[in-house]
C-alpha cells in the first residue's frame, strides 16, 4: 500500500512548499530554520534557561511556523 503522505512516485513528504525534490526540500528546510533562528537570537524576550520542556514549543516554532514559543531561552 502506497503512503498517502508521499507525492506520487516519490519519498518526498507533502510539503506546504510543493517541492517533490528530496534535496531541494532539504535545502528550503535549512533556510527556513536558519531564519527562524536568526529571529529568535534577535529577539530580547528570549531570555532565561532552555530546558526540555522548552523543545516542544522551540520545534514547532522553528519547523511549523507556529507563533514565538512561550518559554524563556
């Protein structure tokens, strides 16, 4: 049984992208955390302790596009 999660013919996720290309989409998803990084080092909030309950809220933020995590870093 074909994975409903893979585009046709490929072991490429969907994507909210549309990239069907293995590389190509390794490469945006690089870019993409490399901005989401550079805006929380650039942000004052984000100060304190990282801990584990932290990663949750950090590795939705920085792959998912959800809003700024709750926790201090």
């Amino acid at each position: 049984m074909r994975d409903p999660y893979l585009y046709p013919d490929t072991e490429v996720l969907k994507n909210l992208l549309g990239i069907r290309d293995s590389k190509k989409l390794q490469e945006a998803e690089g870019d993409y955390v490399t901005f989401r990084l550079s805006e929380i080092a650039e942000d004052d909030r984000m100060t304190g302790v990282f801990d584990f309950s932290a990663l949750p809220d950090l590795s939705g933020y920085l792959r998912m596009g959800r809003k700024a995590p709750h926790h201090e870093y």
